[in-house]
C-alpha cells in the first residue's frame, strides 16, 4: 500500500516516535530510513528500530541537506508499495485512523498508484496549496525517474502537481510538524544545519537559476505528456453523443450559479470544465463508471470536482441549489430518480435521450415531465435534449 521514506541525522529517538505514530503493526505500510555512516548515533539507530519487519535502515555516506532529494531518490526506489510519503523525523501523525482514511480516499477517488500520476496533499487540509509532506504514486516517480532533482522535494512536488492538475486534497490527516511550533518545536544540532543549507538552496531555487527552470519544467513536460497521450486514446464521438452541446452552452452563457453535471462524456465534460473555469464558477462532476472517471478525474481543479459515486442515492445533490444540471448518467433509470430530486432546486436540468422512442427505457413523459412548470425541447440532432425548470422559461 504505501511507503514511508525518511532521511535523519542525530534523531533516533524522534524518529522513533516519529514511526510509532504511523501504528504500522498489521498495516499495508513500511518505513525506510537514510542514516549517515558517519551519524554519532548510528547505533543506537539500529537498537531501536531492531528487528522490525515494518522498518528498513540504509546506512549510506553522508551526502548533507544540499542533496536532500538523493536520500529520498534512494529510498523511493527501494521501497516496496506504490505510494509513497515523504516525511520527516521531527514530525509525526497525530490521527491514529490515519491509514484507514488514507486507504479510504484512494479508494473513493479510483485511484490507480500503476496507471496514474497522482499527489496527495494532506498538509494543505484544502486551504493552502503548500504540501510539507507529500504522498505520490508510483507512477509519478516512473514517469519522472525520480522522486525530486533538488533538496526542497516537496516544492519541487507541489509545483509539478500544480502545474499539471494532478494535486488532490485530503483532509483528516494532517501531521504535526515540531519544526512550525505544531508541538515541542524541535531546535537542535540537525535543524541549525539544515537552516544553513537551506540558504544555499534557495538561491539555487531562484527561477532566475536557468538549470533548476529547465530541470523542473522537463518534469512538468513528462507529466503533460503522459495526461495528453490518455486524452488522445479517448474513443471517438459522433454527432449524437454531442447533441446537447447547443443548449448546454447557451444555458451556461446565460445562468449563473454552481453547475452539476451527472455522468461526464467525452463530449461534454471538457466543454462544461473549460466554460465554468473561465466563468469561475464551481462545478462538481459525478460519475460512477470506473474507467471513465479514471479519465476524467484529471479535469480536477480549484472550480472543478469530480467524484466517484458508487451509490447514487446518497450522493449529497440536495444540499445545494443549482443554477445548471445536466443529467446523462447511468444506468438509465437513475436518471428520473435524480431529476426529481432536483425538480425544486435547480434553475435549469438539462436531460438527454428524451426523444419519444426512447420513453421505455428513460420514462420521461409520465414521469419527469410533469414536474415541471417550463419545459423545452431541443430536437434538430437525436438523442433528443430537453430543457426543464421551475423557474425559468428557456428557448433556443
């Protein structure tokens, strides 16, 4: 399941209550451990962590903070699990359920460690993109070659995720870090080095550094790549799988308001992410195909969110009111249970197949349509698109 990879120096008994607070016994987790040759503590590292099947020491030569993202290098590629958590011997986790929240999230989220290029934030806990502790999956290090190129790895992380929308937030879980007063602030021989070097490695961060630029931005590139290849394997769409587009995007020019959109398409989820990112307006996305929200869970953004449903009736649609909705979900009797539970708070729901042959499979007109007060339908390409509201009338 998941790595967690630890570079320390004169630490040994922080360290250990640092891996204690993981509570690794009968987890899917592992802790890998850089210490120097040269460490004045070397041996009372290997005293405490023994014989623990849970926990790997590396005694490697000292290679000091300036080349911090070597240590991490090393040990992301000796670990043994596809996720893999950045931490650090002055912090620990302070959540004992952490695990289960993890594991949960990823789960939730259809996350594939192999296939997809993921970084959780779980230090930001949603309100600042800073990510002091990042957990990546083992494609993102595949597809770099590497953990990070420069001492700060966590910037280095937090800066190729954002740039290529590949960051998630998860809340719940957020370490105490000793170094920011989260506990005992920790000020001892280690952090007086680490400050000194961290001099040198700003500088050598400054965008004006020609070499960290280009470095960083042929991770960004490898990423960027590998998204646009999935995209480009996208199957094709005909005419009718974009039929709605028409009214879609008249309704989106003259609404305001969130925007839902219940199962996402190759034709219109891309539409929907682009017009609402540039209105900033929020969106959430739903979707309960596994494949096509693997897809699409890349579109992810501050305005844009997308989730997967493995059970419709409890997700939360009624918590909010709704300015645009569009319902092209599966399985296909879904989709009448959803507008009528939308019929009162939503400007306008947007439904697609609604044409009269298909009324045995959708039952539309006994159904649906009676709900409501306004209703226009839009028939110039089949599938049929109709528009329905409460309140607002809509023509085209």
């Amino acid at each position: 399941m998941i790595s967690v990879i630890i570079p320390s120096r004169n630490r040994p008994e922080e360290l250990k209550y640092a891996i204690d607070s993981f509570n690794i016994d009968n987890k899917d987790v592992e802790v890998l451990v850089w210490v120097d040759t040269d460490d004045p503590q070397v041996n009372n590292y290997q005293e405490l962590i023994g014989k623990n099947p849970n926990v790997r020491l590396f005694i490697k030569e000292r290679v000091g903070y300036i080349r911090f993202h070597e240590m991490l290098n090393f040990l992301a590629n000796e670990a043994r699990y596809d996720w893999l958590f950045e931490f650090n011997d002055d912090a620990y986790m302070d959540n004992s359920n952490w695990f289960e929240i993890f594991n949960n999230f990823v789960n939730d989220n259809n996350f594939n460690p192999l296939e997809d290029p993921v970084v959780i934030n779980i230090w930001g806990q949603g309100e600042t993109p800073l990510n002091l502790f990042p957990i990546v999956s083992r494609k993102f290090i595949n597809l770099l070659g590497h953990f990070s190129l420069y001492p700060a790895c966590d910037d280095w992380v937090r800066t190729i995720a954002a740039q290529t929308n590949i960051s998630y937030d998860l809340k719940g879980i957020k370490p105490k870090h000793r170094k920011y007063g989260d506990a005992d602030t920790l000020k001892d021989e280690t952090y007086f080095e680490v400050q000194k070097d961290r001099v040198d490695v700003k500088r050598m961060q400054n965008p004006s550094n020609d070499r960290f630029t280009r470095l960083i931005n042929e991770d960004i590139e490898k990423i960027a790549k590998y998204n646009k290849f999935r995209l480009a394997t996208l199957p094709s769409i005909d005419q009718g799988d974009a039929s709605y587009l028409p009214v879609l995007i008249k309704i989106l020019q003259i609404s305001e308001g969130l925007v839902l959109e219940l199962g996402s398409s190759h034709a219109g989820t891309p539409v929907i992410h682009w017009l609402c990112l540039e209105a900033k307006r929020r969106l959430i996305t739903y979707e309960s195909n596994p494949e096509l929200f693997k897809i699409y869970k890349g579109f992810t953004s501050k305005y844009h969110e997308v989730v997967f449903v493995d059970d419709w009736d409890r997700v939360p649609i009624e918590d909010d009111h709704w300015g645009v909705v569009l319902v092209d979900h599966a399985p296909a009797e879904r989709r009448k249970i959803e507008i009528k539970r939308l019929a009162n708070i939503a400007d306008y729901i947007i439904a697609h197949d609604t044409e009269s042959q298909r009324d045995a499979e959708f039952q539309y007109a006994n159904e649906v349509f009676p709900l409501f007060k306004y209703r226009y339908n839009y028939q110039r390409q089949k599938p049929y698109t109709s528009v329905m509201s409460n309140f607002v009338e809509f023509f085209l």
